[in-house]
C-alpha cells in the first residue's frame, strides 16, 4: 500500500509542516518504500500481546511540593523569537 | 597527545602534566586536523582553558580532585551546555543557547573534566552518518572519503582522531554503538534508566540514553561511572546505586556464557538481514575464538523477533519524534519565519524552514503512524512487536551473560553512498537497534581492521543494568587484542 499526494498533504497539515510540491512528491516515494518495508509487521500474529510502550515500568514520580529556584522572566524569555514585556509575543490566535 | 583519559589521570598526579597543557595539546590537535575532520560545530577555546587553570589551581591548593579532573571531553551538540549554543545540528536551533546545564553536563562539572567543545552530530540525532547534519559533514578519519556513522559522527570522529580523549554521544537506535564501530573506538548505550535524560535534546523519549565514547573499556568505566545515577528531574532516571565501574573492568567473568544470535550472521542459503559483509563476519568469529580460548562457552541462540526490529523502531522512534518536535513552533524557542499569514502560517512555515528532509521524514512518518485510522495497525501493532523483541532478549539472558554479534553489517560506507535512499540507511542499524526498544545495555568495542583499513566493532548486549558485567567482559577481550591501540594517520 503507498501513500497517494491528497493523503501525504494531509499528514503535514497534522503536523504543522509547510511542504513545497517537490517535498510532497518526494513524501510520496520515500514514505511509501518505508511504509511498505514496515508492513511485514503484519505477518506476525500479535493477538494475544500487550503493547509496550516503555522498557521500564513508568509510573508517576512526585515530589515534595517544596519552592525552588526558577529561571527569571529574562533567562526564560532569553530564546523567544519575539517578546513584549514579559511574554512570548505571537501573531493573533483567532481571525485568521 | 595519545593518551587514554586514564592515563592523562596519571600523569597529572605524578606532576609530569597540568591540566592547561593537556588542553593546550588536544586544541592544537583540534586545529590541526579539524579542516580535514569537521568533528566539532564549537571548540571553546578560552573556556576549555580557564577550567584547565582552574583545576590546576585546585591541584596546587591540595583539594580533592574530581574523577575526571583535567581530562577533555567532546560534548554532541544534542547535549546542554549553559550559555553555549546547542544546535542539535540544525538550522532550527540555530540560536538556540541553553539556560541550564544537562544532568550529564553537571556531572561532569563536578568531575573537573574539560568541556572542549560541542561536537556535529545528525540533525536532532536522526541518521546514521551525521550527514543529516544542518552545518557540515564530518568525515571518518581512517577514510576521509567515508562517514563517521552516526548520530554522534563528530564525537566518535573527534575521539579517533585523537582530538578529545572522552566524548559523550546519545543513542537512540545506535547512534553511540554504530559509531563507534566505524570509527574504530569503544562506545557505549548504557541501559535505559541508568543515565539521566535531563538536559539532552529529545528525539525519541523511551529509547534515547547518553553515553560515553573512548579509546578503551576502563576510560568508558570511568566516565559511565560519572554520568550514571539518579536524578529527580528525569522520572525514568532508576534509583539504583552505581557501581564502580572502573574498579571492576580488570576482573573477568567466569563461566562466561556467550549467546550468538543466529538471526546475525548468514545462513547457508540465506543472508543475514542487512546483509552481513563477509570481513566484519570473519571478525566477529574471530573475536567469538579468542572468547573461548578464555574458557568461554558459545552457545547459538534465536532472537526470532530481531528482524522486525528496523520497522518497530522506525514506527516507535518517529511517533515519539512526532510529539517531542512539536515544540518547535516558532514561539517559544527555535526559528521563526519571517513572513506568515496568521498563527498556524507562522508555525507550518518556521517548521517548514528551519527542518532539514530526514526530520521533516521522520515526522511526517510519527505523525501518520499516530494519526486516526493507522494508530491500531501501526503505532499500537509496533508496540505489540516490541514486547516480541524484548520477551527474545528476556528468553536469551536466561541462558547467557552476554550476546555478541557485528556491530554493523558493513564498515564505514562512504559520503553519499545511502543519502538517497532512508532504507538503506535505516538498515545500517539492523544489529544495535533492538537494544534501544528493549531498554538493555550495548557497548561496541574495535575487534579488526578491513583490508582497505576501515575499522571493525564487536557489539556486546547485555540484560538490563548489568553494565558492570558488561564492561569486564569488553575488557577480557581487549586485554587479548590491541584493536584498541591501533589509530588513524589523519
């Protein structure tokens, strides 16, 4: 089964990713060889085994809720690509 | 200078050595061969030599020496350093400059070792050739015409080429181990839980480990044994006490059990998935001999899982990339673009630019794995098969210490060879990449040469947290051999 382009411009839409035409057709070939590869997992009949997400057994940690030292307004904000005051300065949320 | 970490330990300790001309000789090094290698994105120069004076000092005064104390180290640039830019070899993170140092960085702060600098590595850890890298290509410095492996190409190059003697890598599908191999050094995927993760840029959250490169199994003990432990601030850090690991390499295992996976090596009338070369096979059983003339005993086992191992990890390892990534959005760190219509403009575009194509793969691949319709028969259908791969590994360490195959199917491929085809390049990874989704241990030590002179590793598994088993069955090998010794005449 291959990847057709409708389905391959969707996936980016998920994920939030501009692709030119020429990524989507390269999507298209290079995702369909892998997706075909990674559909030999459905010879092995899994039926009756449980998913494993994680080689540890993972459970909530908590600590004491104590108050420690954080970063400052301007260590945390040192990264952001545009800044008013103290926030992350964002083009509008809602109207586009 | 062509000493190992402990021998630099040594020679600081007898006078003959200050930490300053340790570093001053492994700069020189660095200027030397860095325009032929391009290992590093950063060498801080002024920095690495302050911390040498700095160490000296405490020498002069008397005051107890951390464990490291003078050594140099190759950071890769996954890793968190505070206030030194961390890329993760890409154009995203291009300004990227941490606020706090990685677990593993404060560790080695406390150990007085010398942060020299940062090293090239595959955008966000994804590839196995640090061709993905956003800024250079590294080259491998026994063939400049090949790559290093990779992720962690610049750290395993930097440490074969004699510009640092330690580097930290992390390996999320091998990307220490395959390295490593190609390169001709020892490197090491400690068990999942042993090191913490705080600190290293996420690539794939439930396989990724950081761990050491160097020239020889003792250095890997020591600097294992700095890195290792607890850390309130990684939840899947186990609390479990670390064991001197440099203590204990000297003492071999007896009745020593070897497990060697079918599944590893050609059958007859059947190749060995990924295409085993016939020099690393020949190797690899040689290595297997010298093994039993230590009193060890080969047993052949079956890991009949390991097969799928490539299309478990590439559904795995990208649905997990999928969700870490998409904190990359272009507001509160990373590239933004400079020109959008709108909020979800501005993030597909900043994504859009500032990923490279291997990323821009992976998450595309993660994100249909996850999505509604295919999670069942991808993403959950992978974790069914990685229970598979794990209970296969459970099954062969009930009847072995340790299992030993090839670290890769060939030695070092050359630059370019498999840009074009991700497969290709996935399937270089087909023998460390089971160790990842089972969560046990892996070290690959140097176990022969080609006959064109490209680097052989042996990959040692072991069950989980059984690293110092694993360290003094590496070492009983080395002791035999002196791969270990050999290095390149770049």
């Amino acid at each position: 089964m291959s990847l057709s382009a409708d389905e391959v411009r969707r996936v980016a839409d998920l994920a939030r990713l501009e692709l030119s035409d020429a990524d989507v057709d390269a999507m298209v070939r290079q995702l369909g060889a892998i997706v075909d590869y990674i559909n030999q997992l459905q010879q092995l009949n899994t039926d009756a085994v449980e998913p494993l997400a994680h080689a540890l057994d993972v459970h909530d940690v908590f600590r004491d809720d104590v108050p420690g030292t954080s970063l400052s307004p301007d260590e945390a904000l040192a990264n952001a690509p545009a800044r008013k005051d103290d926030f992350y300065r964002v083009p509008p949320v809602f109207g586009d | 200078m062509n000493l190992t970490a402990a021998e630099l330990l040594e020679r600081q300790s007898t006078g003959d050595l200050s930490a300053e001309a340790i570093t001053q000789s492994f700069l020189a090094r660095i200027q030397q061969v860095e325009p032929k290698l391009r290992s590093f994105l950063a060498v801080d120069e002024a920095g690495a030599l302050e911390q040498a004076r700095a160490i000296d000092a405490k020498r002069r005064r008397g005051d107890a020496m951390g464990i490291l104390a003078g050594v140099p180290i190759a950071i890769k640039d996954v890793i968190c350093v505070q206030g030194q830019r961390a890329t993760a070899g890409s154009k995203m993170l291009e300004a990227f400059v941490p606020p706090y140092d990685a677990h593993v960085i404060t560790r080695l702060k406390e150990a007085d070792a010398i942060l020299i600098g940062k090293s090239n590595c595959d955008e966000f850890a994804m590839g196995s050739s640090t061709e993905n890298s956003a800024y250079q290509t590294t080259r491998n410095p026994w063939d400049l015409e090949r790559t290093p492996g990779g992720s962690s190409g610049g750290s395993a190059a930097a440490v074969a080429a004699s510009e640092a003697p330690l580097a930290l890598g992390t390996d999320t599908g091998g990307s220490i181990r395959q390295p490593a191999g190609l390169c001709g050094i020892v490197g090491l995927k400690p068990s999942y839980g042993r090191v913490s993760r705080f600190g290293l840029i996420a690539y794939g959250s439930s396989l990724d480990q950081c761990g050491p490169f160097a020239h020889d199994v003792r250095d890997s003990a020591l600097l294992l044994e700095v890195i290792a432990g607890h850390d309130s601030r990684d939840s899947t850090s186990v609390d479990r006490p670390v064991p001197q690991y440099a203590k204990v390499v000297e003492s071999p295992v007896q009745a020593l059990v070897i497990g060697v996976p079918r599944e590893f090596f050609n059958q007859p009338g059947a190749q060995a998935t990924g295409g085993l070369d016939a020099e690393v096979e020949r190797s690899v059983r040689d290595a297997l001999k010298v093994y039993e003339s230590l009193g060890a005993t080969i047993k052949e086992i079956s890991l009949p899982h390991s097969p799928y191992s490539v299309a478990v990890y590439y559904l795995v390892a990208t649905a997990e990339a999928s969700s870490n990534l998409a904190r990359y959005d272009g507001v509160h760190f990373g590239h933004r673009a400079k020109e959008f219509a709108g909020l979800i403009d501005m993030m597909k575009k900043s994504r859009g630019e500032g990923f490279g194509a291997e990323v821009k793969r992976r998450i595309m691949l993660g994100t249909y794995a996850l999505s509604s319709g295919y999670i069942d028969a991808y993403y959950l259908k992978a974790l069914k098969v990685r229970r598979l791969i794990r209970q296969d590994f459970d099954r062969a360490f009930a009847e072995c210490d340790v299992i030993v195959g090839p670290t890769s199917p060939t030695a070092a491929f050359k630059i370019g060879e498999k840009t074009g085809d991700p497969l290709a390049m996935y399937l270089s990874d087909i023998y460390t990449i089971s160790a990842n989704l089972a969560g046990i241990c892996g070290i690959s030590i140097p176990c022969g040469l080609t006959k064109t002179g490209l680097p052989i590793g042996l990959q040692i598994l072991g069950a989980p947290f059984t690293e110092e088993k694993l360290l003094r069955i590496a070492r009983m090998y080395e002791r035999e051999t002196d791969w270990h010794k050999r290095r390149p005449a770049v």
